[in-house]
C-alpha cells in the first residue's frame, strides 16, 4: 500500500511540474499532447515507461544529429581560407 501511496504522490508532483513547465513555455503543449496520446494506449506501467524511453531516445538521437548539423555548418565559416594565403 505504501508503494501505491508513493508512486501516486510522485505522479501527482511529477505532473504539476509539467503543467508548470507548460506554462512557462506554451510551446512544449503539442509535445505533451502526444506524449500523452501515446501513453493513453499503453496497457500498462511497463509499456508506459518503454513509450517515454523510445521517445527521449528518438529526441536525443535528433538532438544530436542537429548538433553535428550545426557543428559542420560552423566548421565551414570558420576553416581558414587557403587561397588568400593566409592561415
């Protein structure tokens, strides 16, 4: 009983946390919105918890792919032009 006590208090913070990171940035609402949608279709705690870590996987791995993006974008302002003869 002691478990379904603290796993709900931690939902319940959990999710006003959430609503108060929604307020600060209102465009996190579609975010949660499917996160929510996705979550509403799993049976289970288990499934549940595999959703969310498929989807901060797929984010990071974005994230990442971005940040080498921008890393080679930035690598090729800043390369020294070798034709003026400067380096």
């Amino acid at each position: 009983m002691e478990n379904k006590h603290t796993y709900d208090r931690a939902v319940e913070l959990l999710t006003a946390k959430s609503e108060a990171l929604i307020e600060l940035y209102p465009r996190l609402k579609g975010l949660q919105s499917e996160i929510d949608r996705r979550l509403s279709n799993a049976p289970d705690k288990n499934n549940r918890q595999e959703i969310l870590n498929i989807m901060y996987h797929a984010s990071r791995n974005e994230l990442h792919e971005e940040l080498n993006r921008l890393n080679r974008l930035l690598d090729s302002v800043s390369a020294p032009k070798t034709e003026s003869g400067s380096l």
